[in-house]
C-alpha cells in the first residue's frame, strides 16, 4: 500500500473512531437526561453498573463469534484498573451532589491538565507551545460556556480531587495496558467489563442510597424508564467501546480535548430540546473559542515536535566497540 493510502486510510479511521464515540457519547447524555431529569431516575451509579454488564454480554457475544481472541491481562493490574474506574464513577457523582455546577465544571476541566502532568512524567511526552497554547483556548472556551456559579467547600473540594485524579490514572492507564500487553478494545473490554459490571451492581445501590436518600429497589419502573434504561444500556456499549478505541488510537490527552466537542454538541442539543433559556452571547463565544482550539489543538500535535515522546535510547555494542577502538586508536597515536 502507498504512503498516502495508508496515511489516508489512517486518518479515516481515527475519523471514523471518533465520530462513533462523539455520537454515543452525546446519544447517551441525551438519554440519561431524559431518565434521570423527566423521569426521576437518579441512580446514576447502579445504572453504570447495568452498562458494563450489557458490555459484558456485547464481549461474551463477540467471544462466541469468534472476533475477540484470547488474550492476557495480569489481576493485579485488573484490580488496579477497576478501583481507579470506579473511584471516578463514584467520585464525580460526589462531586457533582456536594459542588456547585460552576465547580463541578471547573474540576472536569483539571482532568487535562493532570493528563498532561502524567504523560510527561509517566511517558515522556513534550509538548510545543502552540499545542500547550490550543489546550489553553478549548480550556477556556468551555468554561465560558460552562461555568456559571462557583462555590466551594471542604468536603467538595476533597471530592473534587479523588474524582479528577482517578479519572485521569484511568484513561491514562487504558492506553498505558492496551501498548504493554498489546490488547486491542474489544480485549481489553472483555477483561475489565465483567469486573466492573459486578463491583458497580454490589455496591451501586448502597452508594444511590447514600447520594439520593432512595432505594433503587423501591422505584416505579414504568414502561418508558424500563425504556429508557434498555436504551441507555445499549448505547452504553458503544460509548464504552469507543472510548478504548479513541484512546488506544490517540492518547488520552488526546481523547480529553476533543472530548470537549461533546460538551458543545451536547449544550446545542440541550437548548434545542431540554433548555428553558435561550443560547446566550457569552455561551456563544465560548463555544466558538472552544472550536476554535480543538481545531488548533489537532493541527498543532501532528505537527512535527508538536507531542512527542522522547525516546532514551542506550548506545548499542557495535556503537561501543567502535568507541573504544577509537578511543584505543588516539592512545596509540599518543604513544
């Protein structure tokens, strides 16, 4: 295959994997704001929980099928995933009860920025100015259109870092065990969805309970939330698919900031079918600003030097033997 082919053929695919997750993405917070705001469904963790075992069912299916083949993945890195995973489930839904909306935006923002800090640390990453600077505008383009009252408290505060903190180490983690152990989406689906599922379904209606003061046990499930659940849980399983397969292909840096196309997409849609107000002046410009980086930020980090990981590499035997012979060769010259 020609270069070019293969390099378009490359940038269709990445296109392709994105646009599926941005489509499941935006489909599934349309559909969980319709359960859980007009239908009064708040059992945000317990309903996760249902998502990862219709995952598990999608992978035990493509098992069968023949299309996910055996693959390794050591259980202490298994449960070094899951808690990191479920520790951001339940963090961010800590965080958004006991946070100001305001708040609760800003600390998803931080999610990048800690990205950033664990890719340089962890992989070596370096990144050039204009990529650092197009990160800066889609930071501060969605803010202003996010951020509305900020307060803030103690305890808030406290959740707010466990919740930026985990989801960060577990979309750092994903691409760090897909490249270690060369586990595809699916595989890497099909070892940390069953856990997940049954981690989530245990504990997730206690942690409802704890949250929302209801017994998930106890809520009239009528024809259109069973629904709507069904539906949720189905979408569930592309967004968790596409979500391996944007990070494995990018990173998840990455994956955060052009996540944030989301963002704009899913406020659009809001105004257009749930919203009460109009789409103001300033939500206006901070979604144009927010474009306008992710825009930057893709043409700037595939730029040469625009993130890069910096490679360390020891000098080979032949590279040293002809040192020394050199060196060997300027001392006899001496003599």
């Amino acid at each position: 295959m020609a270069p070019g082919s293969k390099a378009e053929r490359k940038a269709a695919l990445d296109a392709g994997a994105w646009m599926f997750n941005v489509v499941t993405s935006v489909g599934i917070i349309m559909v969980n704001k319709a359960l859980m705001a007009t239908h009064g469904f708040s059992f945000a963790t317990t309903l996760t929980g249902l998502h990862f075992a219709t995952t598990t069912l999608m992978t035990l299916v493509m098992k069968w099928l023949g299309y996910i083949q055996p693959s390794y993945l050591p259980v202490p890195e298994l449960i070094k995933f899951v808690f990191f995973a479920n520790l951001s489930i339940v963090g961010m839904n800590v965080s958004l009860m006991w946070n100001s909306v305001g708040f609760y935006q800003i600390a998803k923002l931080c999610i990048i920025p800690v990205l950033c800090f664990l890719e340089i640390l962890f992989d070596k990453v370096r990144y050039s100015r204009d990529t650092k600077l197009s990160i800066m505008v889609v930071l501060v383009g969605v803010a202003v259109c996010t951020v509305t009252d900020v307060s803030v408290n103690s305890q808030g505060l406290i959740a707010a870092i466990i919740a930026v903190w985990s989801t960060a180490l577990q979309q750092h983690y994903v691409h760090h065990l897909q490249r270690k152990y060369s586990l595809g989406s699916f595989n890497l689906l099909g070892h940390t969805a069953p856990a997940q599922a049954a981690s989530l379904l245990i504990l997730g209606p206690f942690v409802d309970f704890w949250l929302t003061n209801k017994r998930v046990d106890t809520f009239n499930y009528t024809a259109i939330v069973t629904f709507f659940i069904i539906l949720s849980c189905i979408i569930a399983v592309g967004t968790n698919l596409s979500q391996f397969i944007c990070i494995g292909r990018f990173t998840a840096v990455s994956f955060q900031v052009l996540g944030h196309m989301k963002t704009v997409l899913v406020l659009t849609l809001g105004f257009l079918f749930f919203g009460k107000e109009g789409l103001n002046f300033h939500v206006a410009i901070g979604m144009i600003l927010a474009v306008i980086g992710m825009i930057w930020y893709g043409n700037a980090s595939s730029k040469p030097g625009g993130k890069e990981r910096q490679v360390y590499s020891a000098p080979s035997e032949k590279t040293q033997k002809h040192n020394i012979l050199s060196s060997q060769s300027e001392l006899d010259q001496k003599v």
